[in-house]
C-alpha cells in the first residue's frame, strides 16, 4: 500500500499557483513536482512519502488551469514552461521532475535554457506519434464538436484510475481531480498542446544538446513512449538516462512511487 505523507501547506500566489510542500523547509535541496495534465498537486502525495526524499523539500504545483484551477489566457506550453521556470527560481529549486504534461512542461524548460538543473520526465512526449492516435483524434474533434470530446476524455481518464493498482480511497481522490476540470478549459490547452507536438524539430536531440543531467522515465506500455529515433537519441546521450520500468503502468507517480523517488533521488546527487 502506497504511504502518504500529510499534504503540510497549500497556497495561491498572485500567478495563480496552486501549492503543495512536504519536507524540510530549511533542506539544502528544494524539488518542484509537475503533474499531468487533468492532475492536480495532491497526485505527487505517494512519491512525497518515500523515504528516499524525506530530506529534501518538495514542492507540488497544480498546472493553471488544471483540476478546476483558474486557467490562463495563453495555455501554451511555451507559455506554461516560461512561468513555471519563474516560479522555479522563485522556490530555489534544484531539480524539476514533471509527469506527462508536466514533462513537456520540464523539457521546455531545459531546451529553451529557462531552466539549467536536472530534471526527471516521466511519462514524456516528445512527437505526434508517442501520442495515441486516439487521443489526437478526440483533440481535433473539439474544433468541430466543442466540449463533446473533452467530456468523452474526461470520463474516460476516470476510468482508468478506477482500475490503477491503489487504496479505493485513493483512487477516489484522484478521480475527484479529474471531475473538477473545465471542459472548455481543457479543449483550448489540448488544441495548443497538439499543436507543439506536431512541431518536427528533433526535440531528443534538443535535450540531448542542451547538456542537463536528464532522467527519461517510461513504462513498457500504458503511459505513451518514444519513437525508435527518440529513443537511440536519448539513450546515446552521456547526460541522459533513460529509464525504463517493467510491464504496464499508466499513473507512474501513483502506481510506482519508489521507483520515481529513486530516480529524482539520483537528480538530486547531481546537483
């Protein structure tokens, strides 16, 4: 059973943050945690508990405009990775570890040189094709059939925590985080997001070239992937680590926390 660690602040700054801290508030080290798209803050609580981390501060942060958060005006990525290395720099923290959208979210961070420490991206995407085709299509959908899709996407997210590997408790919560979210909202991020990712520019050889200790984390199926090119890409890198876990996972902060704190354990040596 997953150990949770009590949520100790949350907070609204002026850019409309929604905060989650656990740890010390005086340790040497801070980590920011980006979850998913849909998610809010509180999806980081199984990997806040690890022990492994129980020395560091650690800093979750509700993406605006997710979970029934204040969206933004520009819900692009770039826009996204922009005020999150502020908020980055305001914390002091040291290493950004982001799950799915989070991970894009860190990537663009470090490409664009917003940010220069280590990151752990779990559940990253990179190109249209690490993306399901399924997924893209309800996303396209949305310029025709307005908040339809997103209703469809929505529930279905729900679904499938229903069935993650976790306490009935727990799978409650997370599915409360999915219900609070916007349909409308959600439209206008995907559309921005499918449009980054159709965007060709070798983004494996982007992080490769931008020269931060870089920890790639996927499951061997169930949270997306890499593209044989990303992957030989990343995998040729000195500075980057491409993790891979066993069998099927889809929640990866939620279903194998060990495993995530381990990894953002070993970003934080190389700090």
């Amino acid at each position: 059973m997953a150990r949770r660690s009590p949520l100790l602040s949350v907070r609204r700054m002026e850019t409309q943050w929604e905060i989650v801290e656990s740890g010390p508030a005086d340790a040497q080290r801070t980590v920011l945690l980006l979850p998913g798209g849909m998610c809010s803050a509180e999806s980081w609580a199984e990997v806040m508990a690890e022990p492994a981390l129980a020395g560091a501060r650690l800093v979750a942060v509700t993406l605006p405009g997710q979970a029934g958060t204040p969206a933004p005006d520009d819900p692009s990525v770039e826009w996204f990775a922009r005020s999150t290395a502020e908020l980055a720099k305001e914390l002091g923290a040291d290493v950004v570890v982001g799950f799915s959208m989070g991970a894009v979210v860190a990537y663009e961070m470090v490409v664009t040189g917003a940010f220069v420490g280590p990151v752990v991206l779990t559940s990253l995407t990179l190109s249209s094709p690490d993306e399901p085709g399924f997924f893209r299509g309800l996303v396209r959908l949305t310029w025709v059939l307005g908040r339809l899709p997103m209703s469809v996407l929505k529930k279905g997210a729900g679904s499938m925590v229903k069935h993650a590997p976790l306490p009935p408790e727990r799978r409650v919560e997370l599915g409360a985080q999915f219900a609070r979210n916007d349909t409308r909202h959600m439209g206008q991020a995907l559309r921005r997001y499918i449009r980054w990712l159709a965007v060709d520019d070798d983004r494996a050889q982007r992080l490769a070239d931008a020269g931060v200790p870089a920890w790639v984390v996927h499951a061997e199926k169930g949270d997306g992937g890499l593209t044989p090119h990303e992957r030989s890409v990343l995998e040729a890198c000195p500075q980057v680590r491409v993790v891979t876990i066993p069998g099927k996972v889809f929640f990866l902060p939620n279903e194998v926390p060990g495993v995530v704190a381990g990894v953002v354990a070993e970003a934080l040596a190389a700090v």
